[in-house]
C-alpha cells in the first residue's frame, strides 16, 4: 500500500491496541463505557484486544501508517461475511469480563437502541479511526479515512459510521459524510451516527416496482446471472448438465408454472438490475395443470433418475414450511456486477412490506451462508439447518417474527 500507509495484520495487535487506547483516551463514548470503573484502561485494552482478534483482523481489514502512529479498523464494502457465532460469544465473554457483569448488561442495553438503526444496504463501516494525541492534526486521521472513502469510490459502495464526539464531524463531513440519526444513552452523551450522502456514494436508494408479465425473461435472466454460483443450483444443475441454456429453461419454468400460479408478486429495481419474488399468506393452490407441467419440465431436464432423486432429497426441506399465515420471501437475486450496491436490501425492504400492512411474520430458505447477514439485519433468526441429501448443500430456514407497528429498519 501507497501514500504512507500498510495493512495491518495479527502481528500488529498490541500495536494496534495501544494506539487505540491512547487515542480513545478521553473520547466521550469511552469515558462513558469505563468512567468510575478501578481500572478503566486495562477494560478499554482488554475489550479492544477481543474486538480486534475476534472481529476486525479475521473479517474487516486494519490500515496502520507507516510511522504507526495511526490506525483505522473497517469492513470493506466488498467483505463477504462477518463474524461467525463462536467468534461473537467469545468478544462478548471478554466483554463482560472486563466492565463486569452489571455494567456490562447496562452498555449492552444501550447498544441494543444504536444497533437498529444501523443502515441495512450493503456498505463498507469504519469502527475505529485512532491516531496517537501527539501526531493529531497533521492530517494523518484524513489520510487514513480518504483510503477508505477512495476504496469505496472505486467499487460506488456507500459507507457508514459512528462518533461519540461531535470533533469529528467536520472531518467527515469533509468526505462528503452528513449526520443521520443522535442517540442518547441513558445517563451522559450521546452516538452521532453518520452515513455518506448518498448521491455522493453511489448509494442512492434504488427504486422498487412490480414485474408485468412482459418482464418475465428479464427476470429469469436476473436470476440465473445472480445464482450462478448458488450451492443449491450447482447441486441440482451442475455446469455440465446442460449449461446456462438449461437453467435458463428450468428458472422460467419455475417462475410461469409454480410461482405465478401460486399468486406470487415479483418486485424489480427500476435499473433492471435485481429481482425478488414473494407469496403473501393464502395465496391460491396451482391448478393441476401447472403443477404437471413444472413438474415433467423438471424430470425431463435433468432425467428421470436424477429428477427423482432430487424429488426425495427436497421433500424434507419442504416440510419445515411454516404452515400459519406468512410472507414468503422465494427468491432474492441481484445481477453479481451490480451486488453490493444496496439494491437487495431495497429489493428485500419492499418485499416484506405486506408482514406490516398484515401483521405477520415472514420465512425463507438459503443455500448460501453469505445470505445470512443480510437477512439477519432485517430481524430473520435462523431457526433450522437441514442438509439436502447425503452431499448436497445445508438449507438454512429464517424466520421474521411479526414486527411492531411503524418503519421497517430498512
């Protein structure tokens, strides 16, 4: 890396550690976390230490000068995933080893109100930008905030993140951040949550429509463009059984002969560049006929053997379809140029907007871990796991309880 700067790696820890705990030494939000605590440094070390073995240095990235004078802790918008379960149990355990059980569980309730309001399109997030009170206002901090903001420039990714000292504001403000939401704690300060303006990141919010049926092929090649590297497609649809012609074929079938017949609304982004399909609850049974059809395309497609096999290994994952009213979320595709962009979060927004209007809840199935994310941003739990066959891939089924009355987090 160019202009002064090194990405940082596991070896940088302790260095990284003592940046932040000198920088942060009198920042609001921190003397809030520790203040009256017996040992308010070694709780910031101990809490930045797990912070950065168990989030930051396996899933985001730490830029670092080259004079280590200043350090920035982000994810990058084009990171594939975030920290897995096991990976959050142990930064809480330290969490609450460090401030205490009681304070802990007061800091945690506080995080619970900032963390909804998080942005739910897909975005690059800055956590840290610390530089040593010695080198402060030599330009150091905008050094390292311009490599993330070029990054995303680069890649017209939008960028989110928070402060809990209003100094900083002008600085991001300078790169084109405005402010978008305050929070107070409970007791003293407050969060000032920021977010890039949009129009300057590239993340202006997609407009969604309804699909006519003129749009049929359009979707059917947003779809088989966006899951051409799903576990589940290459499972059923290996690249060398027919190639893309037939899962061409096979995705429009689905789409004319099993979704459309149950009643299912096909959302667009305007730009033609993702597509979601969704059943509302009671929708109508398919009539025979469709059912037939779908099914012998099926068999044919990929031979009455496999076809059959098929038919036997999905019949479980099936059956754990909630039977009480819902939104069903089918499909959730967006054209692999254009991921990253915030459109499925606009797409999947738009998509469970009748669990409000309804009062119900909403359930999906993903074959893809990458999803998960995602779908857990918009308030989905996992709640089961099936494996498909002896070999295939492991379906996730996701539920959204029913949500209150008011905006969706979207």
């Amino acid at each position: 890396m160019t202009n002064g700067l090194r990405i940082g790696t596991a070896a940088d820890l302790d260095l990284v550690v003592d940046l932040l705990v000198e920088a942060f030494e009198h920042d609001p939000l921190i003397e809030y976390m520790f203040g009256g605590h017996p040992d308010p440094d070694g709780a910031h070390r101990a809490i930045a230490a797990a912070n950065l073995r168990y989030n930051w240095i396996p899933y985001g990235e730490i830029v670092i000068s080259d004079d280590e004078r200043g350090a920035m802790l982000w994810r990058r918008p084009d990171a594939s995933a975030g920290p897995s379960r096991w990976d959050e149990l142990r930064s809480r355990r330290a969490f609450f080893q460090a401030v205490g059980l009681r304070r802990g569980l007061r800091l945690r309730s506080d995080a619970k109100r900032i963390g909804p309001r998080h942005p739910t399109w897909a975005r690059a997030e800055v956590a840290f930008i610390g530089v040593g009170p010695a080198s402060q206002g030599r330009g150091l901090g905008t050094r390292l905030l311009r490599h993330a903001v070029e990054t995303c420039d680069a890649q017209q990714a939008g960028m989110f993140l928070e402060t809990g000292n209003e100094r900083n504001l002008p600085l991001y403000k300078r790169f084109g951040f405005t402010v978008v939401d305050k929070v107070g704690t409970r007791r003293a300060g407050e969060v000032v949550h920021v977010a890039t303006a949009a129009a300057e990141r590239g993340m202006t919010t997609p407009v969604i429509r309804r699909a006519t049926a003129d749009d049929i092929g359009l979707v059917t090649d947003i779809l088989v463009d966006a899951f051409a590297d799903d576990p589940l497609i290459n499972y059923v649809l290996p690249p060398g059984l027919g190639g893309p012609r037939l899962r061409r074929r096979r995705r429009r079938a689905e789409i004319e002969n099993d979704y459309l017949p149950r009643g299912a609304e096909i959302l667009l982004d305007q730009e033609e560049r993702g597509a979601l399909i969704r059943e509302r609850p009671a929708g109508p049974k398919p009539p025979a006929l469709s059912a037939y059809r779908y099914r012998l395309d099926f068999l044919r497609a990929l031979g009455w053997r496999r076809g059959l096999r098929m038919e036997r290994e999905w019949h479980p994952i099936e059956r754990k379809h909630p039977t009480w009213p819902h939104v069903y979320i089918g499909e959730l595709g967006v054209r692999r140029e254009h991921q990253g962009q915030g459109i499925g979060s606009a797409l999947l927004a738009a998509g469970l907007e009748p669990c409000k209007t309804l009062g119900v809840g909403a359930y999906l199935v993903t074959s893809n871990p990458a999803n998960l994310p995602l779908y857990r941003r918009f308030g989905f739990e996992l709640v089961d796991e099936t494996r498909m066959g002896r070999n295939g891939p492991i379906f996730r089924s996701m539920w959204r309880q029913p949500q209150p009355s008011g905006p969706d987090r979207a």
